[in-house]
C-alpha cells in the first residue's frame, strides 16, 4: 500500500498532540502515516535536527511538516491539499500561508485561519499561489527532493521553512500556497528575542542572493546601513521585552 503523506511534527504537549490525532483520524480519501517527535523533556535544541530524523523513517510521497495545534476543518482537507499539490511540477515547497514581494511591499497569502477567531491573517486564496516563503507552521515537500536536501542542523526553532524555500529558490524550484481548510490554533505570531537572532544568522547566508526576505512575520530587507538598523531595532525591542517578562 503506497502511502501518500508523512506527518511529521514535533510535540511538546501530549494533550494538544491528542487533538491533532483526532482531526487526523477524521481524514478520508488519504493514506497517511505520522511521525511524532517527542520533545516533552526539551531532548532536541533544533527542529531542523527533529525534523531530519523523523524523516529518515519516512515512506510517504510527500513529507508534511506541520505544528501539533493545527486541525483540519472537514473530513476531505487533506486529500484536498494533496490534490493541490499533485498538480504543481517540481516544486520547492508548499504551505497552507506564506508572503511574496508586491511592488516593494509584502503581501501575506493565506488559506488557512489561526487563533481563538478563526481569522485569516492576510489575502485569503482559493487557488494555487506562487509565494517566496512559506510559514513553518504546515508545509509540505516532496520526499524524494528532501533526501538530497535535507535541513541544515543548525540551533533553533525558528525559519527553517523560510531557508528551506530560499534554496529551494537558488535550486531552480518555485514555492506556492494552496487552497487549505485548515485551522492554526495559535495566534501566529514568532517574532521573539531567539528569532531575531536566528533571521541574522539566516541573512548572512542569503543576502548576496535576497535583498528582500519576506516572511508571514515580517518583510527583512538585508543590504544596507538602513536594512540593518531596521533589524538591529527589533533585536533590541525584543531582548528587552524577554528582561522585563523574566
């Protein structure tokens, strides 16, 4: 039996991970497999390390990476989003929200809702878009492309969906968003002390290919005194919000 999608996710709490299982054991028209990471006792310091041993085991055609707090909103969304996907040739990566440059300005697009409302946050689409990032909370990749490229295990939780499709980008590979029923159950936001330290580390590897690297956070120009104050300000702005909430 062909399986045609590896779930992987990292989990941090058993009880939300218990409610990913029970959206998932409503799926139909899909074979799926999935394989947990477990991080309850904090055993990993990278998702991107996580994430490549998880998919070491993998049989699925695709590989789907997703948090453990996304649901899905009816018994076919995930069939749904495979269909989607088959009819994209030689991708890079594809998610359920990401961001792209529009006339020097980023635009998010989204198929999916998050938080307690259930809002989208960005251009709601029902058809296949074209993106440069995806969000790291569910994006899906092809298994076979990923063995040869897997995540570089580098520290942190943050981006590795971005990078990922940055080189897909120098690959050759293109990056969408497709039509989703999906539900994040946070709010989505990331922006924090550790992920502004990790985008530093992320635009000196790609800023000599990237002058803009927009991201469902933010748009990061990387070139420039002006670019990197604008940066410089959010590393301080959020290292000071982390002492005043120690």
């Amino acid at each position: 039996m062909e399986i045609d999608v590896t779930i992987i996710t990292i989990v941090n709490n058993m009880q939300i991970y218990r409610g990913l299982l029970q959206s998932l054991n409503k799926q139909k028209s899909v074979i799926y497999e999935i394989r947990p990471v477990f991080n309850c006792n904090h055993e990993y310091y990278s998702a991107r390390k996580a994430y490549n041993e998880a998919a070491e085991s993998a049989t699925g055609k695709y590989l789907l990476f997703l948090h453990p707090d996304i649901r899905f909103l009816d018994d076919l969304s995930l069939a749904d989003i495979l269909s989607f996907v088959r009819k994209i040739n030689m991708f890079g990566v594809v998610g359920a929200a990401g961001a792209i440059q529009r006339e020097k300005k980023r635009e998010i697009i989204t198929a999916m809702v998050h938080g307690d409302n259930a809002m989208p946050l960005g251009t709601l689409v029902d058809r296949i878009c074209e993106v440069q990032t995806v969000d790291e909370c569910f994006f899906i990749v092809e298994r076979e492309y990923f063995i040869s490229h897997r995540f570089p295990e580098t520290d942190g939780w943050h981006l590795h969906a971005v990078q990922y499709c940055l080189e897909a980008i120098k690959d050759g590979r293109k990056n969408y968003v497709v039509p989703a029923r999906v539900w994040h159950l946070s709010d989505g936001k990331s922006l924090d002390y550790h992920y502004v330290n990790q985008l530093e580390e992320l635009i000196k590897k790609e800023k000599e290919d990237f002058d803009l690297i927009c991201t469902t956070v933010k748009a990061w120009p990387t070139k420039g005194i002006r670019a990197m104050i604008y940066r410089k300000y959010y590393v301080l702005k959020q290292y000071i919000k982390a002492k005043v909430y120690q």
